[in-house]
C-alpha cells in the first residue's frame, strides 16, 4: 500500500510510532508535501531519516496567498536546494483554493511559478483544488493552465466528477483518493468508473480521518489501509490486486528514472 500525502511534520504523535505502524500495515511508501517555507526543511529531514518516506517541496494556496512577489525567486531557490536529493520525488503541495482563498491572483501567480519550476527540473507536481470562483472551478483554471506545461501532475484529494476524473485522465495525469471517501458518498460513481491505472490513495494526514476513527482519532498513514478497502469494496477487485496496482502507480510517476 502507499500514502502518497501525508503531512507527517503536522501529526502530533510521536513520528516513530506512527512509521512503524504504517509498516506494520504493508505500508511500503509515504509521501509527505510541505506546505510553507516554515515547514520544508522538517518534511526533507523526514524523508532522510525515514527509507519508507519521500518528500515534495511547495507551498500550499492558501499559504500563498500572504507572500510577496519576492517570495517566487525564493521559492525556486528553496526547491533547487533539494534538487539532487533523491527523496524529494514532486513539487507541492501547490495549486488553488478557491474555497476559503481571497486572493485567487495571488494563488495562480504562484501555482504557475511551481509548474515552471517542475518542467525545469522534470518532477511532477502534486495539486489541490477546491471551490470555484466567478463561475469557473478550481480544478478548471488549473487544467487549463497546465497546457501550458510538459509536466506530469496527480489531483491530490480529488473531490470533483466524472467529467474532471475524464480530463484529467485524457492528459495522462492521476487523481488520488483521501479518507472521505470512506463517509461521503458521493463520489462512489467516480471511483466505479475510474481506470485504476491512474489513482492513487492518500490519508492526507493529520486531517480526513476515515471510517471507523473519523471524530475520535488524528489522521495517520497506516489509516490508508481504510482508503484501500473502500476503493476495492466499490471496484469489486480483490484489495491485494488493488493495492499492488497503486502501488505500481506511484513508482510510476514518483520514482521512475
């Protein structure tokens, strides 16, 4: 199995635990994103000390939002530092909030700056999306601005529909499932129909706790394993044949040389 967004540097409780249950569960990679510049260093220093885990350097949206226009050179400065670091696997977590966000120019202004970043350095790119804004969604402003790009990109936490699961899927990019799949459903249709050659599976952690820990536990890798069995129950696959599936699809956009 994998969790390809963990927030590992957010979990509150002890790091070690929280690894060797992942383990425990068949757990084989983790991926952690940063979210500020506050935070890249511990999520790099994470990916060192821990084999199973790999790390992506960006800045979330809504992060975004209160830097400077000085802040996009010092975000490219902040990833080429980890260039050559073969932990650091993507550039993210980065893309638009247009659900809580109040400054949607601001948002775009630095997802682009990411895109340009990984074409750069030929890393793919890990995207949020949420809400929409003068009649456009999130995810549409973003698929649209990723033509501009040769990048590979994965739709972390997807929450929209079959229409964006098919656009998504046409330029050969991934979605990932979180722990609300496992108490919302409404994307039970998504998952059905979804090539399973092109997801991925998430706890993003320490948020999206599923089933049966929603309300009474903080989010945490081994949780992934929740993620899994509902994918297979809706899928009417066997959960060993999914999970190596996913397995293969993160080694294929995250660790192929």
């Amino acid at each position: 199995m994998v969790d390809s967004h963990a927030h590992l540097h957010m979990i509150s409780k002890n790091t070690d635990e929280v690894i060797e249950r992942a383990k425990k569960e068949g757990v084989k990679y983790i991926l952690c994103p940063s979210t500020s510049f506050e935070d890249i260093e511990e999520v790099a220093l994470l990916s060192q000390r821990y084999e199973i885990v790999y790390s992506a350097i960006g800045i979330h949206p809504l992060y975004a939002e209160n830097l400077e226009d000085s802040d996009l050179n010092r975000l490219e400065r902040e990833i080429l530092r980890f260039a050559e670091d073969r932990k650091l696997v993507a550039i993210g977590e980065t893309g638009l909030d247009f659900r809580k966000g109040k400054n949607p120019r601001k948002q775009i202004e630095f997802f682009r700056k990411h895109l340009e970043i990984a074409e750069k350095i030929s890393k793919p790119v890990i995207i949020h999306t949420r809400g929409e804004k003068d009649g456009k969604s999130a995810f549409s402003v973003a698929e649209e601005m990723l033509k501009d790009f040769n990048v590979s990109a994965v739709f972390h936490c997807f929450s929209w529909g079959k229409e964006e699961m098919n656009k998504a899927f046409e330029r050969r990019f991934f979605i990932s499932f979180s722990g609300n799949i496992t108490f919302d459903r409404k994307l039970d249709e998504v998952i059905k129909q979804a090539d399973i050659g092109r997801i991925l599976t998430e706890t993003d952690s320490p948020f999206l706790t599923p089933k049966p820990f929603r309300g009474k536990d903080e989010n945490e890798p081994s949780y992934v394993r929740f993620v899994f069995k509902k994918i297979s129950e809706i899928k009417e696959k066997d959960i060993k044949e999914i999970s190596c599936k996913i397995t293969e699809n993160f080694e294929e956009i995250f660790l192929k040389k």
